[in-house]
C-alpha cells in the first residue's frame, strides 16, 4: 500500500497548508506556556472532522505542575488524547508536542504566519514539530479515505512543555497510565532515511556562589562572588575536557552527539550595582548524559567538584539546585526498529541509519515511566529553535506515507 499512500498523500497539499497554517498561527509559547487551550481546541477540531474520539486533559496536579517556574504556573497547562478503536489487541501511540520556543527578531517575516515558498513552508513550529502533528493526521486521513482498516488501535496523544522537561505534558500521562499503548512513536526525531532509536538526558544546575558585599573603593572588605564564581569555572571548563571523552555506542550525525558534553553560563545573573562588591553570582550548567551513563552518578562529580572548590578556597559558599531530565534508549532489533526500519527501506531504497540524537525527546518518558517501547520519528526539518524555521510540503507528505503504512503492518 505505500505506493498507493504515497501518491494519495501528494494530492493532499492544500489540507497540509492550510491545516499547518492554522497550527502554526497559534504562538504555544512553552514559555511561559501561551494558548495551549486554543491549540488543543484546534487540533480536537481537527481530529473530530477524522472520525477520532478525543478527551482533553488539564493538569492540575501540584506534583508536576511545581516542575515549571512560578510564574508560568498560572498559565493552563492542556493536553488532547484521541483514539481510533478498531478492535485490535495491539495500540501504537503516536506522541506529538505543540508548545514551540520563542522566536527572535531574525526571522524574515512573521513567525507565527506560515510562509509558502514553492514548496517550503516558513515559520515557527513547522519543523519542531507541528509539522509531524499534520502527518500524523494526514495518514489518518488517507486511511480513512481509502477505506482500509489499520492493524492496530491508534491513540494519539498531543503535549505541551516538551521544550521544558515535559512533565506537564507527557510526564502526566505516563505517570498517570493513561495512554494504552503497546508502542509509541514519537514524532519528534529523525526524518527522512533516519529512524532516532536513543537520546541523552540532562541535568540542569543552578549554581549561586555567595561572597560579601563592600564597596567597590574599598572592594577588599567585601567577597567578589563574580571572581569565585570564575574560579569554579576553570575547574569545571577542565573537567569539561576529560568528560567528552565519554562516548556512546549508537551512530550520531554530529559527534558532538555521541559524547557526554557539558555547557556552562546559558543563565547568568549577580551584583546589584556597578560600584558594588558582588554579594552573589548565579549562572548554570547543561550536562548532556548519555543513555550508558549513571544519570545520578553524572549529577553528583560535578556537585562534588563546585563543592571541592568552595572548601579549598575557604572564602565563599555555594548552593546548587539540580533538575534530572532522563535519557532514553530502545535496541536497534526491538520490534517497532524493524518494522519501521523496513518501512523506510522499502520507501528510500536503502537500510536507514538508527541514530542516537543530541537533544532530548519525551519518548524517555514512555520507555522508562510508562515501560512501553518507544522510538522518535518524525519529519525533518532546517533552522529548529533558530530563524525562519522551516520544513517542506515533500517531507510532511514522505512522512505521512510512511505513517499511514506503520498503521497498517502489525508489529
């Protein structure tokens, strides 16, 4: 049937625009977490014109809405959960994110007005990944339009927050056991020829150093939190160097991916005024953590070393706040690799790659809270989180042919 699918799909250009177009029209700002109510409005509409059964869900409960800042708790954080019952014993879940990052002043138009040029398609969302939120309704579309039954039962869960941690999102409904399925496709990760089998984790730090204020005529009365703060980094820049030594054992395409990273200083904050000592210094640290590492081990060498710092030197006090967000894993024979994995051969003409990618992905939270198999793939796309964010009426079609075909072939 993908031959079939594939030539049906093609015929579906005005259904991707305009349904992108809407998608994309809606700023699901992750933060502070803007319109999430009005997104899943949308997409519900969307699913109930395809036959789906759906349910909204709003998070309420306090265990994980203290996951987000403070300040963004007063935004609502909503989910849309839609089924398709066909009788089967097996359900595949396809997991979609709707929030979106900020967009900068570098975009070349609108971010939130979809932009068509030939067959690009321009704006903030489309490749990260509203685009594969289309795809995925798209082969629903095809399916039901052909008549042709799937093999499973598809359920279809549509998140917020995936761009901060998740928890809000699809954290809920696996703690909650909500989704009912046997597998789960992510559609956030690989594209064309490349199916995403492992992600790395993070740890997020926030790390204070506290010294004394004085004036800064007299700046020897006081501590300089700034220059302590310095001093951390030239241990932690070293230990930096030893840790991407560390490397995973699944393919990358960038072997900045394959190994263990560290970034410091993405936040930085202190001082209250230009002619004062420092009484603070805040800034934080992104430890990437691969699949084959100990995400508390990883956590606790470099706690151990900001604290080693702040002993030795004596002067100053440091307090660091952590935040653990799980890597995830699934073995290239699993199953679902080889079914898909077959799907894509069969389209490309050739044995896809199974990579490992370099950011993270909410299918660890399926796979390790929910302990469902899970593997992300989704459409590809240019400029993710950058300007003029962009993806192709091409690659959303390829995409929901390959769908529409994973929803027929029982694993």
């Amino acid at each position: 049937m993908l031959k079939k699918f594939k030539v049906e799909i093609k015929k579906e250009r005005k259904y991707i625009i305009e349904t992108l177009g809407r998608f994309v029209a809606v700023p699901t700002l992750s933060n502070p977490g803007l319109n999430y109510k009005l997104m899943v409005n949308i997409l519900e509409k969307e699913c109930k014109k395809l036959g789906l059964i759906t349910k909204q869900f709003l998070v309420k409960d306090k265990k994980f809405l203290k996951t987000i800042p403070a300040e963004n708790q007063k935004y609502p954080r909503w989910i849309l959960m839609a089924h398709w019952n066909t009788g089967a014993k097996k359900t595949l879940h396809f997991n979609g994110h709707f929030d979106v990052v900020p967009a900068s002043n570098g975009f070349t138009g609108d971010p939130f007005k979809l932009r068509v040029k030939k067959d690009v398609l321009i704006g903030r969302g489309t490749a990260d990944m509203k685009g594969s939120i289309v795809a995925m309704l798209l082969a629903v579309k095809i399916l039901k339009k052909l008549g042709v039954k799937p093999a499973w039962n598809l359920e279809f869960s549509f998140v917020p927050d995936e761009e901060i941690s998740g928890q809000c999102g699809s954290g809920y409904l696996c703690h909650k056991k909500i989704p009912k399925a046997d597998v789960v496709i992510e559609g956030d990760g690989g594209g064309g020829n490349v199916l995403t089998v492992a992600h790395r984790g993070i740890v997020n730090f926030d790390v204070t150093v506290h010294g004394k204020p004085a004036h800064a005529g007299r700046h020897t009365d006081g501590v300089n939190a700034f220059l302590k703060a310095i001093k951390i980094v030239e241990e932690l820049e070293k230990f930096r160097k030893i840790l991407e030594k560390r490397k995973t054992k699944y393919k990358t395409d960038k072997w900045i991916s394959s190994v263990a990273t560290m970034m410091i200083g993405g936040v930085t904050e202190g001082g209250i005024k230009s002619n004062a000592v420092p009484d603070k210094f805040m800034f934080t640290i992104d430890r990437r953590i691969l699949p084959e590492e100990n995400i508390v081990k990883a956590r606790n060498e470099i706690v151990k070393l900001i604290q080693n710092v702040a002993k030795k030197d004596g002067k100053f006090k440091v307090s660091i706040k952590t935040e653990d967000i799980i890597s995830g894993s699934i073995p290239t024979t699993a199953p679902i690799c080889t079914l898909l994995a077959g799907i894509l051969k069969e389209f490309y003409g050739k044995t896809p790659e199974m990579i490992l990618t370099g950011g993270r992905l909410d299918s660890a939270l399926f796979s390790t809270v929910l302990k469902k198999p899970a593997v992300a793939y989704g459409i590809s796309g240019k400029n993710i989180h950058g300007d003029d964010e962009c993806t192709t009426v091409g690659n959303i079609s390829d995409t929901a042919s390959i769908f529409a075909e994973l929803m027929i072939k029982a694993n």
